[in-house]
C-alpha cells in the first residue's frame, strides 16, 4: 500500500472496518486453493476469472473487520502478500485503499 493509501486509512484510525481484496494469477486451481485459504480465515471470497484479462483469475472479496491503525494494516498486507506468493498469485496491494470499508 502506498503512503497515500495509509494516509487515507488514517481518517478511520480506531475504528474496525472491512477492506476489499483482490489476488491475480494466471492458474485456476491456485486461485480456487487460495479461495479456500481466505475463506478460513472467514473472508467473504470468490474467484474467478478475469473480466479484463480471459487469462488471468481473481480471488476478491472483503476481510472480518480489521482495526484501521498502521502496524495492523501493514501486517495485515504483509500476510496477504505471502499468502500471494505462496499460492502463486498476485496481491494488489493497493486494494485496501481503494475500496476502504464496509463499515460495521
């Protein structure tokens, strides 16, 4: 996440919000077994493939809530993106940001 993303996450400092996700690799079944790894951690996650890209498949959805503070949002990112590489996948580390919350 770029610093104008961490940024704008500071204007919901304290609160628990939901933050979008978005996961790209160019095999079905990495993005069906990273699913599945989502889902447990009890993630709203789908997948499928790629509206932009017929050669690319996406795993997106929306975490639990997630306090908004720095330190839990950097180590919130840093799981996503070894969960990325260890499913071969992507992480859009920038989604977070962009689609900021689902308020609960």
């Amino acid at each position: 996440m770029t610093r104008q993303g961490l940024a704008k996450l500071r204007e919901y400092e304290g609160r628990e919000l939901r933050l979008e996700f978005f996961f790209y690799t160019n095999n079905p079944a990495n993005a069906e077994a990273l699913n599945a790894k989502l889902v447990k951690f009890g993630y709203d996650s789908r997948f499928g493939e790629s509206a932009d890209d017929p050669a690319l498949f996406v795993t997106t959805g929306w975490t639990t809530p997630i306090r908004m503070d720095e330190p839990t949002v950097v180590d919130w990112i840093e799981t996503m993106c070894r969960l990325g590489f260890a499913n071969d996948a992507e992480f859009d580390s920038n989604s977070g940001a962009h689609k900021l919350a689902k308020q609960q």
